[in-house]
C-alpha cells in the first residue's frame, strides 16, 4: 500500500500523541520536589485541556457506523455539544407522524449498519434524492441510532477524503474520552 494514499503515512504518526509512546528509559530520574512541580504542572494542563474540550461545539465527521458507535461513547455529552456529518447510502424517505417529519434509513454500504434519520421540513424541503445515492448527512444525536438532520447533500467527492477526517474525529472522541476519566 503506498503511504501518500493511504492516508495515514509514518511521518504523520510521529508527530500525533498516540503514535507512539516514550518508555521508562526516555524518562529522566527527578528528585521529589520536581515531581511535585511536575505533577502540578500536569494537573494544571489536564484542567486547561477539559476546559477546551468542554466548551462549544464539536464536528464529528464519519461512515455510519462509526458515527453510531460514536453516538453511544458520547451519550453522557449534551446531545447538541456535537454536531455529526455522516456519509452513508440514502434508503426510501417516509412521511412521519407529522406533514412536515420525514424519516428515512441512512445505510453504509455494505448494508451491515443503519442510522435512522429524521428531517424536517419546517423552512426548506428535503431534497429530491434517489434511493441508494451516497449522500452527507448533519445533524444531531436524538437516543441511540437516531439522527435529527439539519442537512442532506448527494456525495461527489472522493470518499477517501472523508476517511481521513473521520480518523482525526475520532482522535477528537479519544480525547474527549481521555478527559472524562
């Protein structure tokens, strides 16, 4: 597999905090009022890091199922703190309780996932797509494998594009996890 399309090469790997970790050796001996320093120190940016991961919103970019994986991990989060872009396979759309509720199964492609997505029609109509396009989805968690979307777009773009965003979202859900413990 060539690097430069895999889009994850080892140089990228190096420089991102989780690829790779420094062993004991690399580690050097501090006497006890350093390491209460240090420790201080590291308390103080695991505070600032929360501060920054618990304000505003956040996008999560991925396929369907990782984003309904993702739904569940940040089921503790306020359900509008995230904002989900999820990219599957459109089925049939159906009217739902309401004239202006429509509901459809956003698929991936192997048909093994699905995200139930509802959309309504309160100031624009949902558009005209045809069962089985691959299209972009945004909305926001509502209970498990639901989805309340804001917008629905046919996919042109090379997929892979959105695979790599999916990888730095999901480093994103690491450290929102990370900061939780």
């Amino acid at each position: 597999m060539n690097p430069s399309t895999s889009g994850c090469s080892s140089s990228s790997k190096r420089h991102h905090p989780y690829g790779r970790s420094l062993g004991p050796q690399a580690m050097p001996a501090l006497s006890p009022s350093t390491s209460n320093r240090v420790q201080n120190n590291s308390n103080k940016l695991n505070d600032e890091s929360k501060a920054v991961i618990d304000e505003g919103k956040k996008l999560l970019v991925g396929s369907v199922k990782q984003v309904a994986r993702w739904c569940q991990l940040l089921s503790f989060l306020e359900p509008t703190k995230i904002i989900y872009q999820v990219f599957g396979i459109m089925d049939s759309v159906i009217t739902g309780s309401n004239k202006c509720e429509k509901i459809f199964c956003l698929r991936s492609e192997h048909k093994k996932s699905g995200i139930v997505c509802v959309f309504y029609e309160i100031d624009r109509k949902i558009p005209n797509i045809s069962k089985g396009t691959l299209v972009l989805c945004t909305g926001h968690a509502k209970g498990k494998n639901k989805l309340q979307v804001f917008t629905i777009r046919e996919l042109h773009e090379d997929k892979n594009s959105f695979d790599r965003i999916s990888l730095v979202s999901h480093w994103t859900i690491n450290d929102i996890l990370i900061s939780k413990m």
